[in-house]
C-alpha cells in the first residue's frame, strides 16, 4: 500500500546514459529526500539524463525547485536533460512556472 | 464547513493539508483536487516556514463552500510576524535556467490554481484566503 507520501526514485546507468524512473509525489515532506536522491546526477562531465515520470503524481514548488537545480547543474556542465511521460496535471505547474521553457519536457 | 487550530505547526503541514482535503467541502474532481491541493499546500508552507521563529505557533485552518455559487473558500489565519504574500514580485518566468533564482515559486502557484486569494491583517493575525469555484 502507497503511503500519502510515497516516492521513489531509481537511477539505471547504460553506457553514457543515466535513465531515472520516478514515481510517486514530491512535496514538503520528501524534497528533501528527493534532493539526495538525485545528488548522483549532480556529478559527472557531460550528463544525458531522461526521466520516466509516467508514475510521478503531484510536484509542488519544493520540488520544482530540486528540478530547477538538477538542470543548472547539467547546463553548467554541458549536459542535457529530458522528462518524459509527464501526466498532464504535473504538465500544467511545469508550464505555468515557466520551467517547460527552461527544462526539456517530451 | 471545516475549521481546526492546529498548534504547535512545526513539521505538520502534511497533517495540516490532509485535514483540509479531507473536508466535505472539497470536490471529488481530480483535477480540481489537484490545483486546490497544490496551493493549499504552498499557503500552509509559507505559514510552518516563516510566520513564527522556530515554528512555534498557530495556524488556524477552515474551508467554507457556498451551496448556492458553488465557491469553495479556504481561510488560513496565524498570529505570527504580519506578512503579506500578495506583495512578493511574480517570479519572471521569461528568464533562463542559469538566471532563474531558486525558490519564489509557492505563492505564485497558489496565483494560478486559484481563482482569488486575499490577504487582511486582521486582530493582530494574517488572515489568508483563497477561493476557487468548483464546478469540473
């Protein structure tokens, strides 16, 4: 059973691909934890990262903002980044932030 | 209609919303639910976060819905430092991922999803109050 604030990451490395599926919801009560599971992603010249966000459910601002940083990071190091299968009501609060200009949604 | 004083509110905004999404007044549209989830949670975030040093403090939380114009409301008041989330600048959402600031994003959410929100200080609380009508 999926606990109110259920979240999971899991990050699979292939070749020079880094694949990270992401399921449940990120809010105030796991950011936090959210930032330190996708620290890994932080290091490393050139990152290619997708996430599968078909089972992420619900962001709020915290976790915008640990989205945010992840696409700074790999800017500055001349890396690209991509989510993919974004429900659309997680869609919207990417669009209306303005994030969906800045962060590569497919 | 739903009211509770939840105090202390350090560390409980989870509680805090789950006790406002479980009121009668709330619709059963998901998509709804959504929005009205997302900017409660902010509002009440803003609250645990900053009103009180420490967090030690109340927050009172109440939801309202008119029968008739079918506008739910949700009233958030605490007595803590007086602060006006309504007068913070829109974040600039034109600008680059190098150039977008790290935060600032929570009340402008609460913007967009609702309908209104309004801000009084009132009795020495800030009163917050956000409404959405909801017909899906």
């Amino acid at each position: 059973m999926k606990n109110n604030n259920y979240m999971k990451v899991t990050i699979n490395k292939q070749d020079e691909k880094t694949f990270v599926v992401l399921d449940g919801r990120i809010d105030s009560t796991n950011a936090d934890q959210f930032q330190q599971d996708v620290a890994p992603l932080m290091e490393g010249d050139n990152p290619d990262i997708e996430f599968d966000c078909t089972g992420m459910t619900y962001t709020s601002s915290q976790g915008l903002r640990v989205f945010l940083l992840l696409q700074k990071s790999v800017v500055a190091r001349n890396g690209k980044m991509m989510l993919c299968n974004m429900n659309p009501r997680v869609k919207e609060v990417f669009d209306i932030t303005g994030f969906s200009n800045i962060i590569t949604i497919v | 209609m739903m009211k509770k004083r939840f105090n202390p509110i350090k560390d409980r905004s989870s509680e805090i919303v789950a006790f406002l999404m479980s009121s009668p007044d709330m619709p059963k549209d998901e998509e709804l639910r959504f929005k009205i989830e997302l900017s409660i949670e902010e509002a009440v975030e803003n609250v645990v976060q900053y009103a009180y040093e420490g967090g030690i403090g109340w927050l009172e939380a109440g939801t309202k819905l008119d029968d008739k114009s079918l506008v739910l409301t949700i009233e958030l008041r605490d007595a803590g430092v007086p602060f006006n989330p309504l007068e913070k600048d829109d974040p600039d959402i034109t600008l680059s991922a190098d150039e977008r600031p790290v935060g600032g994003l929570g009340i402008f959410l609460c913007k967009s999803m609702m309908d209104s929100i309004s801000y009084r200080y009132e009795d020495g609380n800030n009163v917050l109050v956000m409404k959405k009508r909801v017909v899906s």
